[in-house]
C-alpha cells in the first residue's frame, strides 16, 4: 500500500445527540466515513443535516452538558471517542486543525495577526519566538498575504473578508497538519476571491499532503475539490462516492432532488425540480427512511417498506454506498427516464 | 423588441452616503459611492437580474429605485411619471404598483404579527377593499404561495425559512403590482428550498405579468431567472445585455473573470475549463479607482484605463458594455479546454 493510500480518519457509527428543552436532538445518527491521506472528501447537504456537528464531535468540539458522542473515531489509528481531553486537544491545531466560514470566530479580535499566528506554532512546538515569527512570515507569503511585515502588526478588522481567510488557512496550517477540516470555507466571499482561495487550498494540499474534510452546500465546489463525496440527510449519510459517480450515476432519491434542484451556470434549465417539503426535524425522526416525507419514489417499494424500516447505507458497486430500498433496476430505469446524471 | 416603453426608466443615478466624523459637530469627510450613475430599463412583464459582489451597490439601486432610500441624483421615472418629484403621499399611493422582496425572511417580517396580518396590511395601507372581503383574499393569496390558509392566525416563527419568505410573496403580490424588486429572495435558503421559491416566482411572473427586478450574486440563480441582465463593480454598470448573450458572449474583462470563476457542478468539465483568477481585492467604494473602476484588477489594463472613465455604450442589439477595450473573439466562457489550463491574470 503506498502512503497515499493509507487511511488517516476512520470514523465508525457516530452518534451526537442533543437533550433540549423540546426532547431528544439526533444530530447526528450513525455515520461511518473513511479518509485516506492527502485526499479531500466533502460532505454536502442542507442546513441542519449533521455536516458541521459530525466534523465538531471528531474533533473533540461537541462538548457541554446537554451533549452525547458515541462511536468511535480512528486518526492515524488512535481512537478519539471517549478518549482523555488532553491528548485529543493535542492534536487539535497541531496534526489536526479545522478552518470555518466565518474567519472572526477563530481570529482573536483584540491580537495582532503575527501574535497570533506565533503563538499557534509555540503551544505545539518547542522553539523561540525568533524562529516562530520565521515560520510565521513564510506561511503567510505563501498564502498570499501583500506586505507581510505590515499586515502581521495589524488587526483582524484591517483586513478584508478574502484576505482573513487567508490569514486563517496560514493559521490553520501553520504546523503541517495532517487533517484539515474546512467548514464552509468560502460560503461568505465572493466568487472571485472564492476562486482564489480554493486556488490555494488545492496548492497547500498537493504541497503538504493534507487530507481535507470539505463541509460545503455547493454543488459547484464539490465538484471542482473533492475526491470522494457523502451527502448527508438529517444526520445520516445517504450516499457516499467517488465525486464523478455522485454527479454522473447518483443513486438515491435525494442526491437526485440535489443535483436537480440547481440552476446551471453552463446552460439554462427552463424548469428547476426541487424537492418538495422541508428539511426533517430531528426530534423523533421517522422510523423509516429518513427521506420518505420528501420522497416521490417511494411507492415503487411495496409494503410500505419505506415508511417502516430504514435503510441501511449499502455497496452498490465496489466504491458506492447508497441507504435507499430501490432496487438497482428501478434506480437505473429512474435515472433514465428523467435524464438524472450522465445518460449512457 | 417592439415599441413597448419601459414601465421603469433609470437615468444618471447617484445615491452616495455621506462618511461623518468627529464629535459633537459632524463633519461630512467624504462619501461611500454605493451607486454612482447607473442607467437602465425594464419593460413590462419581464425580469432585469441585477449582479454583482457584495458592496457592489446592488441592494442599494434597488432600494433606491422604489425611493426607499432618497437618491443624492438622477431620475427614476416609473410608468412615465419621474418618481423624484412627487410628493410622499403621491409616493404612499404609487407603492401600490412596486413592491419588493426582501433577502432575510426572518428580519422583514414582524415577529407579533399573525401571517394573516402581515399579508392584508398592504390592503389597510392602501384602503383597498377587496371583492369577497380581506379574509378570503387573504386566504387565496396564502394559496397562491403555498401556504395553508388555515394558518392564518400563525407567527412567523412557527414557519421555515422557505414558508416565510412565500409570506414574504403574499404579501408583494397582494396588490397585483406592476413591478417587484426582489433583493436577494433566495439567497438565505438551501437550495432544495431555493427550487421552490424560484419557479414560485416564474408562475406568478407568468400569471400577473409583473415585472421584477431581481437583485442577486448568485449567477447562476439569475440567469435561471432573468431576460436581461446588469453587471455591477463599485457602484457602476459594467455590462449588460439578454441573459443568453451575458452568458455566452461576456464583452466587458469583469463579467468574463467573474463568470470564469463560478465553479460548475460537473467534475470532468470543472476540471478541464479554462479559469481566470483575478488577483487582489475588490477596491473601497469610498475611495473607487480613477478611470474605469476595475483597473486595479483589469489583466487589461492600459494608461487610458487609469485617466478615462469609460461610458456604457451601445455595441450590438441590447448589448451595452463600459470598456475602453471590451473583450473580442471569445472563446465559450464556459467550454471544456483541452488541458487544464490556468489562467492566472
Ligand atoms: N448545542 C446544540 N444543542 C442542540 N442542538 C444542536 C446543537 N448544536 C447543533 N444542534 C442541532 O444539530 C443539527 C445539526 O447541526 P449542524 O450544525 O451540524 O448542521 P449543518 O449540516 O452544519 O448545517 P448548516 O449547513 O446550516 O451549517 C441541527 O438541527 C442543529 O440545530
Ligand atoms: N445606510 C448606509 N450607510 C452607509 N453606507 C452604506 C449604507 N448602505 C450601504 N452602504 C454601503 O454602500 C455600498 C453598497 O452597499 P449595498 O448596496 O448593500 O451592496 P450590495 O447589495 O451590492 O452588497 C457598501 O459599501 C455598503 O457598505
Ligand atoms: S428508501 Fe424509499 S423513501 Fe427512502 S429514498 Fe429510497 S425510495 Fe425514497
Ligand atoms: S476599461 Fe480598461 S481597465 Fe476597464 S475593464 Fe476595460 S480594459 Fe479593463
Ligand atoms: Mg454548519
Ligand atoms: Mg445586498
């Protein structure tokens, strides 16, 4: 096996639940998912399906009172779930480390840049200040920072929202980490200073080897990063493939509403398709599939199955896991006769 | 097109906001340009898109155009009649003909009030007496948007996003106006949802033939949307032109760049396209550039660009566009390269 085709995350039957005043919140229902190194895998789906909540517990984030994580969670085979606080916030900002949308909620307000950076490197590293501002300096020119000398003296609200993200990937990666969680991490810019960042993102990959988790609800920038794709649904993952199998021979109902739901940039669509029905709530969710409420198909599985029992997320081919009772000939007649995907 | 006139006709406007400091006594020290000489039309029935990055100006021309905000220049005429010189009450009565949709569901509605409130108050406004009584139209509406009527008596908090901003419509189309500006409508909600309220907005477009100005930086959502469409950087118009056309034959550097840098969801096509990255940020509209207001970041760019503003000109049929050299031989902005070829401008 070559290293880059070492496993570096393995995450089996995580729970994350959440006791509130209305009842029991299932953020989070049995989700197992593997990451190899240097790879990217982006998970998409609408707000409140599990993405940021799921990405939090691996890190150790989900914490407080009302909370529950169960399952287990494998980095570099060292199980994290239950394990000692300590050893997990070691990793967290050195091994591991985790960007989010909106870069003034891990930038310190009040510090200055260059502070801030060189302390991110001295907690986890033995070395002076001399020699941290050294690696500072160099981070953030690689990210792409003008006047660098300049920019490390000032505060987070000098800088424009392009270049704090900027600042927040150096940050985040200032130590080499081998994980990099990034939580929507353009959702707020513009599409031209967007292009640039996942420009960079791409750039440090390939230069350090680091395995991306991409929580995004863009279709588009899945499509342009990943390297393999889970689509989540209240808190479960759905689906799970190669990216071109998820956009050219997706295989369950709601990927389906997904890819239909987008108006296209390259060509116009007369009609959008969207999918009926909210999002589910996560307080007492159905019994059976999680999707049925929304699902225009279900009445091709006879018995009810799908109100009755929910499915399990299953191999359809060698890399393609799918949770739908819709039988391969049935998904590919579907797929066919609404032109879903790529017609063969 | 025929000789249809514009129920809106948008010249020169100017809506800067004055930048004060100081303590006791302020002082004006200069101005943020928001929108700074825009010209346009829209016809009955059809939709003008309105694009651009955030601060570009865009929620600003929109506001301004309905006088809910108070241009510092220019004129708006709506249906021939120059909205600038009428009175506020003449004004109160013509909002019966434009109306608009905001982007936040959650902030435009008022919390205490009922959705059956909500949706009859621009009927109360108005003094309008609707045949079958308020309930009943309030009712039809509510079905119309896809709400259940018999929710009338709910508080917006007791709905999603989605269903609020469907009250959101209700309301806008309660008086049949003739013009809607529509700022941001979906871009608050997830894109299943997004579908919906899209192709909500297209049947009551078809079914009243009102006219909307639909403001967005979703590219992709305003060219499902529109018949026409504007580019905006810095408070001017860039470009603009039948969607179709913007679309695939981009003439101005900036709607080229900026449609160059959405990413299409379609991995073997994202992948082997041809992309421009423009470098460097978008310019404070306090202090734009001199000349054309994209040569700071214009791969373009020559000693005119720095000195000359250039003005929106006609070039072909409905294609106007403000570039000194405005782009030629276009290759498809969006077509498969042969390699992956990285433009870096
Ligand atoms: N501390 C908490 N207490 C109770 N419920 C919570 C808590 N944190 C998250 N949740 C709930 O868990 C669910 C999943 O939330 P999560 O933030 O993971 O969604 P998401 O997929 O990241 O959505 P978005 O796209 O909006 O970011 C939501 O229903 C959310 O309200
Ligand atoms: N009430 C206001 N006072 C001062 N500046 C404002 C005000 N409203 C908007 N602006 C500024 O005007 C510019 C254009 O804003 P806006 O029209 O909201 O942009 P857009 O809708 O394109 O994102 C921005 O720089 C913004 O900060
Ligand atoms: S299991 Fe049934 S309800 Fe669920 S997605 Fe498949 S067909 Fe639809
Ligand atoms: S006028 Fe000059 S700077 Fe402006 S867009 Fe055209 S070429 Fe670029
Ligand atoms: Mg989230
Ligand atoms: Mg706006």
């Amino acid at each position: 096996m070559s290293e880059t085709d070492e496993v570096l995350l393995s995450v089996r039957n995580l729970y994350v639940e959440f006791a509130t005043d209305d009842g029991l919140v299932s953020a989070v229902n049995d989700l197992s998912y593997d990451l190899k190194r240097g790879k990217t895998l982006a998970i998409v789906g609408e707000s409140g399906s599990g993405k940021s909540v799921s990405s939090m517990a691996l890190m150790g984030l989900v914490a407080g009172m009302n909370a529950k994580v169960s399952g287990e969670v494998y980095f570099d085979g060292q199980q994290l779930i239950g394990a000692d606080p300590e050893s997990v916030r070691k990793l967290r900002g050195d091994r591991m480390a985790m960007i989010f949308q909106d870069p003034l909620s891990s930038l310190h307000p009040f510090f200055r840049i260059g502070d801030q950076l060189v302390e991110a490197v001295q907690v986890h590293h033995d070395i002076d200040k001399k020699q941290a501002q050294v690696r500072v300096k160099a981070m953030l020119e690689r990210v792409g920072i003008p006047d660098v000398d300049q920019r490390m003296n000032e505060y987070p609200h000098q800088l424009s929202g392009g270049m704090r993200q900027r600042v927040m990937i150096g940050m985040s990666l200032i130590n080499n980490p081998e994980l990099l969680i990034a939580d929507e991490p353009t959702t707020a810019l513009d599409v031209t200073v967007q292009a640039q960042i996942l420009e960079l993102l791409k750039d440090l990959q390939k230069e350090f080897g680091t395995a991306i988790i991409l929580i995004t609800h863009d279709l588009g920038v899945v499509a342009d990063m990943a390297d393999e794709v889970v689509v989540m649904y209240g808190g479960s993952a759905v689906e799970h493939a190669p990216v071109r199998e998820i956009f050219y021979e997706p295989a369950m109902p709601y990927t389906w509403g997904l890819i239909a739901s987008i108006p296209q940039i390259s060509a116009k669509n007369a009609h959008l398709d969207p999918i009926p029905g909210n999002p589910p709530s996560l307080i007492n969710l159905p019994s059976g599939c999680v999707f049925a409420p929304r699902c225009a198909f279900k009445q091709l599985v006879g018995d009810d199955l799908c109100e009755h029992e929910r499915p399990q997320l299953s191999l359809i081919s060698l890399e393609h896991a799918s949770r739908c009772h819709l039988t391969e000939n049935q998904r590919t007649d579907i797929r066919r006769a609404r032109l879903i995907g790529r017609q063969k | 097109m025929t000789q249809v006139s514009p129920i809106l006709k948008v010249s020169n406007l100017v809506k800067h906001f004055p930048i004060t400091s100081g303590g006791i006594f302020q002082r004006t020290t200069g101005a943020v340009k928001a929108v700074d000489g825009i010209s346009l039309e829209v016809f009955p029935g059809e939709t003008l898109g309105l694009v651009g990055e955030s601060g570009c100006g865009k929620s600003t021309a929109g506001r301004t155009v309905l006088r809910l905000l108070e241009p510092t220049s220019g004129s708006i005429e709506f249906e021939g009649q120059n909205l600038i010189k009428v009175s506020k009450r003449e004004l109160v009565f013509m909002r019966r003909e434009m109306q608009m949709i905001f982007q936040d569901p959650y902030s435009s509605l008022n919390p205490r009030a009922t959705v059956g409130d909500i949706i009859s108050a621009p009927f109360q406004v108005q003094g309008v007496k609707p045949v079958g009584g308020l309930r009943s139209a309030v009712g039809d509406l509510m079905e119309r948007v896809g709400l259940n009527p018999e929710h009338f008596n709910r508080y917006p908090n007791e709905f999603s996003g989605g269903q609020r901003q469907r009250i959101g419509i209700a309301r806008a189309i309660a008086l049949q106006p003739k013009l809607i500006v529509c700022d941001e409508p979906v871009s608050a909600l997830d894109v299943s949802i997004q579908a919906q309220i899209l192709n909500l907005l297209a049947e009551i477009q078809k079914d009243f033939g009102i006219a909307y100005v639909f403001v967005a930086h979703d590219l992709s959502v305003v060219r499902h949307i529109s018949d026409r469409v504007a580019v905006m950087y810095l408070g001017q118009i860039m470009e603009s032109a039948p969607s179709e056309l913007l679309y695939t034959e981009p003439l101005h550097p900036y709607t080229h760049a900026l449609l160059s840098a959405i990413p299409i969801p379609d991995p073997d096509l994202e992948r082997n396209r041809e992309r421009i990255i423009l470098s460097g940020d978008l310019p404070s509209p306090s202090n734009p550039p001199a000349g054309c207001v994209f040569n700071t970041r214009c791969w373009k760019a020559e000693d005119k660009c720095r000195s000359e503003r250039p003005v929106l000109r006609e070039i072909s049929m409905g294609h106007q566009v403000a570039c000194h050299f405005p782009e030629q031989n276009l290759i498809e902005t969006i077509s498969v390269a042969p390699t992956g070829t990285d433009f870096i401008a």
